[in-house]
C-alpha cells in the first residue's frame, strides 16, 4: 500500500484515479490541480509517489516534475497524458518522470504503472 498524491485540473480525472487506487488498497493522501499545488503538497505530505497531469493551467506538469525532482531527488513521478503528447511524455521522462499512463484511464495500465514505479 502506498501514500499517492493525485494532481490533475480535471476533478473528474482525480476521481477517476483515487478509484482505481483505493480499489487496490492505496491511500490517496492529497489532491491537486496544478503544478504549484503539485509541489506544494509533495512538500507537505512526502507522499510515496505522485500521480501528474501534463497539461494544467498556472504550472505544467513537466515543469512540476523539474522542480520537484530538483528538491526530492528520490521522487516517485507518474505523468498523466492524453493521446499525441508523446513529446511532453519523452521530456517528463528525461526531467525524472519514472512513468506514464494515457488518458481515458485503464485500471490495468494504470495499476501495472503504479506498481512498476513504486518496486
């Protein structure tokens, strides 16, 4: 069982994952929606491993993983993208993104992401 921070400007999205998490018996220890609540929250709750959206209004996902992998080395990064944002999912990846899964979400896909980066 793993703390899972969810940071998405959809609430729909953040509904949707906090299901298939605690349906696998994660707890979702916070919620955001942007990249300043992003690291706000890591901040504040060390959480075991983030869930992030790429596109958000004030802060990016992408610039969200930067500063928080510039201050937790050590952090677990999941990126959230829509179809055709393979470019942005490719610069996550290389800012320290572990990670992704693509929207609509798939309860296998995303389980086998989670599980993937927290071992």
């Amino acid at each position: 069982m793993a703390r899972i921070l969810i940071v998405d400007d959809a609430k729909f999205m953040r509904l949707t994952l906090t299901n298939i998490l605690m349906k696998a018996d994660h707890e979702v220890v916070g919620e955001g929606e942007n990249g300043l609540d992003a690291i706000r929250l890591y901040r504040e709750l060390q959480p075991d491993l983030v869930t992030l959206d790429i596109t958000m209004p004030e802060m990016s996902g992408l610039e969200a993983v930067k500063e928080i992998k510039k201050e937790y080395p050590q952090a677990k990064i999941v990126m959230c993208s829509a179809m055709g944002q393979q470019r942005m999912v490719v610069e996550s990846i290389e800012a320290g993104a572990k990670d992704f899964i693509v929207k609509p979400f798939d309860e296998g896909r995303v389980l086998e992401a989670i599980n993937r980066v927290l071992n």
